[in-house]
C-alpha cells in the first residue's frame, strides 16, 4: 500500500510539473530575479558589492533544467510554444557545450518544424529563433514566411530572417533581400513587441542600418563637443580617413582597447587621418585620461548618448571608417582590421 502511495505521488508530481502554470512559475521566478539584480547592481556603491551580487545571479543553466522539466514532455501542445522559446533564449551560449542541452535544443526544432511553423501567434518563437544561433533559425524562419497564413506570424518571422541574413554579407542581392523581408515586417506585425520596442522600431533601426551605415553608404553626420570644449563636427573630416572608435568604462577588455588606437594614432600623426573617441564619460574623467597621456586621441562627450543612437551602437566597443570621400568603409570592432583598412585608403589616396 506505502509504496502504491508513493507511486501515486510521484505520477502525480510529474503531472504537476508538466503543466504551463509549472512553466510560467519557473520563467517569471526568473525573470523577476533578473530585474531585481539589475536593480541591485544599479545601486550598488562600489565594485566589490556589484561583483558580490553578479556572483549570485540567477543561472540560465539551472533554470532551463527546471523548464525541461515542464515542457520536455509537452512540446507538441500549442502552450509549450512561448516557454519553447524561453528555452532557446535561456541556453544559446551554453548549448555547444553541453549535450544535454543541445539535444533538447534539437527537440524544439524539431517540434517547431512538425507542429508549429504554420500555427498563429508564434512571433515570440520567431525572435528566439532569429537570436538562437542555430543554423536551422533562417530556413525555419523562411518556412514561416512561406506557408503560415497569419500575416503577423509572417512578419515577424520575416524580421527575424532579416536580421540573420546580416551575418552574410552586404553584397547588393543580400541587402535587397534583407530589405523586402523589413518591408513585410512593418506592414504585417508593426505593432508586435519585441522585448522592449516592436517590430516597426527594430525593423526601422535595420532599414536605418542599411541606407546609412553599410559599407559604400554615407553615414549620418554628427556634432558634439570635444574635452576642449570645441565643436567637432564629422563634417570637418572631409577629405581625411576618419577612424571613429565608439566606448565607454566598461568596455570590454578596454586597457587594450585603448593601447589599440594609441598605436592607431601614433603612427597616423601627421598623416591624413582622424582618430576620434565618442563616449558617454564625463568630461573630468575623460580630460584626466587625455592629460595624463594614457589616451592619446581626442574624444567627444555624448552624455546623452545622442550621437551612438543615431549610428544605432547596441554595445561597445565599436569601430567605423570613413575614407575621405565621406563613405563608410568598415564597420566592427577594434584590430589589426581597422589599420590595415586605414592602410588601403591612404595607398588608395
């Protein structure tokens, strides 16, 4: 009799733990862990408190071991579809290395193509898949813009394979493409969230993105004032190679970051190229790092950060040059790139 009782209970439990109110518990559980971390780390005096609480910050790992736990079963009910992608979100950077999380990711991909693709209201599925890493998301996502019959689906779905195609190229056959599948995005889905903004937001900053800061476009023109107190303005660069180094203090690995472009300005000093710094630190901070030499280029202070919206910066660090006639020639990080770029124009000049 005990152990048909016990029997009973755990049945029982795994009934409960595969249910959606199991799976919204674990995600909001998390996600308000998150927002209190963010809270706490914003307050936070002093750097030792802020690695104290990062120490401490929820793990995805574990929390996606808890949601299997909910949906692993239940991947072919149309409830699992949201949780579905909480998963992707929860383990794209973990998944190589972990089998037990890339056969799960495999599972969802596979549920995806079975059940989902044509079902409506999958955007949040879309975008997960678009931010996944997957080698499967674009062709899934190409199926959803093919054959689901829900026009917001679509659009989303066509968001999301707008902004994977970004990781091919900027060949003429490939920003058309990206731009149709925006076109779509805004007339079908302009109103569906994503994260914070919505479609017609992202999907604008992309369209932005390729008339303005793809390589061959001219960028925005842009104005702030320098730790001089001068007004600079990129219209002033005309005529010389222009290297634009968008950062700020907690920029990645930014002591070589910054041994990067005094290297950069060294040895172009006298030569026809800028070098020029856009960060959101303070004027004293910045001033006291140009003073003392251990930045060696000038730098404008974009407090608001007024200018990095406007060139659409997500994260920093972030390099663009433009070559004298005022046209975008690269677009990415620091490193030998950027000088051997810079070194290609001026043999070009």
């Amino acid at each position: 009799m005990k152990k048909l009782l016990i029997f009973i209970s755990f049945v029982t439990a795994m009934h409960v733990a595969a249910s959606p109110e199991m799976a919204e518990r674990t995600k909001r559980t998390y996600e308000l862990s998150q927002e209190s971390l963010i809270l706490k780390m914003k307050i936070a005096k002093t750097d030792t408190e802020r690695q104290a609480l990062w120490a401490k910050r929820p793990s995805p790992e574990n929390t996606a071991t808890e949601l299997w736990t909910s949906i692993g079963k239940s991947l072919h009910q149309d409830w699992s579809i949201p949780y579905a992608a909480f998963y992707l979100n929860l383990t794209h950077q973990v998944a190589p290395t972990v089998a037990e999380t890339s056969k799960h990711r495999k599972a969802i991909m596979d549920s995806f193509e079975e059940h989902y693709f044509n079902k409506p209201k999958i955007g949040v599925f879309c975008i997960a898949l678009a931010q996944s890493g997957s080698p499967r998301a674009l062709p899934l996502l190409e199926k959803v813009i093919s054959k689901n019959t829900d026009k917001k689906s679509q659009g989303v779905a066509a968001l999301g394979a707008a902004l994977l195609l970004k990781n091919l190229g900027d060949s003429p056959q490939i920003l058309e493409k990206r731009l149709t599948h925006l076109r779509m995005a805004i007339i079908q889905s302009a109103d569906e969230k994503i994260g914070d903004s919505d479609v017609a937001n992202v999907a604008g900053d992309e369209i932005f993105i390729i008339s303005h800061l793809v390589k061959g476009r001219t960028p925005p023109e842009f104005s702030g004032t320098d730790v001089a107190g001068r007004i600079i303005k990129s219209a002033d660069f005309k005529g010389k190679v222009t290297v634009i180094l968008f950062w700020d203090s907690q920029t990645a690995d930014l002591n070589k970051i910054i041994e990067i472009t005094n290297k950069l300005a060294n040895k172009y000093a006298g030569k026809p190229v800028s070098v020029i710094g856009i960060t959101p630190e303070t004027l004293g901070s910045v001033r006291k790092l140009q003073a003392d030499d251990t930045i060696k280029w000038n730098n404008v202070i974009d407090s608001k950060n007024e200018i990095s919206t406007l060139y659409r910066i997500k994260t920093r660090p972030a390099v663009f040059i433009i070559d004298t006639a005022g046209k975008l020639e690269y677009s990415g990080l620091p490193g030998s790139f950027v000088e051997l770029t810079v070194d290609a124009l001026l043999e070009k000049k």
